[in-house]
C-alpha cells in the first residue's frame, strides 16, 4: 500500500493522467522475441516483417544475446552496438501509429538511444521513433518532410530503475503522445502532420538507430509491436 502510494504521488507530480486512446488499433507487426535461441525473429502479426539478430541471418557481432523477458519467457539484451533488423513493408506506413514495447534497464541508456526506429534521415530522425529523448528517459515521436513532433518525455529514474517497464509511443492525428505502465506522460504534444515516410532510408531496426550515425540501445527489450492507432491503455488506477 505504501509503495502504491508513493507512484500514485510521483505521478502526480509528473502531470500523468488517463487519456483516450483507441479500442479499435490493428496490429501491424509483433516481434514477441519468444524463440529464446537462434538467429531467426519472427513477426506474428499479418504482414510478415520477419527480422534477425544482427547483420545477416549468420551469428556476428551484432547480435543481441537471448535473456529472460518480463513474462517469463526470452528476451533479447542489447548492449549497444546490437539489432535486430526486420523486413520492411508499406503496411507499416500509416497514417496514425504508434510503438508498444517492455524495456528494462538500471540507470538511463544515454540520449537518444533507440528501442525502435523506422526509417532513417542522415544522423538527424526516422518517420517513427521510439528512444530515450534528449534527457536519457522515454520518448516517442514522429517526422513530417521538415520536422520531428515528440511526446512528453518520461523521466529517467521512472523508467530506468531496473525493472520492466512497458512504453507506448503513439501519433493519433492530433497529439503525440506516451505512456509508461498504462499511465500517460502529460498530456501530449500537439500535432498534425503527414508522417513522411522514404525521405532516407525505409529500415525498421529494434535496438538502434542506423542512418549516417548509430544511436544503439543498451538494456533488455521484449514484446514489441506496431499498430495503426493508439492502442487503448488500462486505468492505471
């Protein structure tokens, strides 16, 4: 009781609050990381955006190592300069999207280490990124032809205390927005951009960032997925 007692007054603080979101969001891709060996990362979702450890579907240097992931099953550990990069397709171009993943680190990874990016524009942004912001905690956002909007950054110490934390970043046609543990950071930035997609590269790689720098993750990640829409987020009570 004390313990939730002090989250409910941390997040007080913070200015979390519920937000709406979608109940209708479709899953474009969901990289469960459950195969616990090998090279192979398989999409479960419908369109097919099967990936691999690494550089090649051979093991190198670039893999990230098999760990435990928040559910009981396998995770992969990032140590960074390790990805995984996975198949691209136009259907994870959407209009409105957002990024669900469980991370889990003790103390931040630095700035602008990524858990998720799609697409790549010199050293500068993606069409879509899930990182951890210019403060070295939690942030989302997404990129027009000129511009990137970001979420409301979540603080280092809630995230990275070593526990698992599960992160959505989303872009619903007005606000851009985050959410940690089901609890939503602020109240969003608003925003109303086409998301420019193809302007660099079209990569989608989870645990970096590879344009003509590479902003690699360090931490576990499990679970991740893409949707069309802001997926619906529990009370957090």
């Amino acid at each position: 009781m004390r313990k939730e007692a002090a989250l409910a007054i941390v997040l007080a603080i913070l200015g979390w609050c519920a937000a709406p979101a979608s109940a209708s969001a479709n899953v474009l891709a969901h990289w469960s990381f459950d195969e616990g060996i090998g090279q192979q990362v398989a999409d479960s979702g419908p369109n097919g955006a099967n990936g691999h450890r690494g550089s090649s579907g051979a093991a190198d240097a670039a893999d990230p190592a098999w760990t435990a992931g928040h559910d009981g099953s396998s995770a992969l550990a990032f140590a960074g300069a390790q990805y995984v990069a996975a198949a691209d397709s136009p259907a994870l171009e959407p209009g409105h999207v957002a990024v669900d993943a469980w991370v889990r680190r003790a103390g931040s990874p630095g700035r602008w280490r990524y858990v998720l990016s799609k697409g790549s524009v010199g050293c500068d942004r993606s069409a879509y990124g899930l990182y951890s912001g210019w403060a070295g905690g939690m942030s989302f956002y997404v990129s027009s032809a000129s511009y990137y909007t970001i979420s409301p950054e979540a603080p280092s110490a809630v995230v990275w205390d070593g526990a698992w934390h599960h992160v959505v970043g989303a872009y619903d046609g007005a606000r851009v927005r985050l959410w940690v543990d089901g609890a939503q950071v602020g109240a969003g930035t608003p925003a109303n951009v086409s998301i420019a997609y193809g302007i660099g590269s079209k990569g989608v790689y989870l645990g970096t960032y590879r344009g003509s720098c590479e902003l690699g993750f360090k931490g576990d990640i499990d679970d991740v997925r893409i949707l069309d829409d802001a997926p619906q987020q529990p009370d957090p009570g």
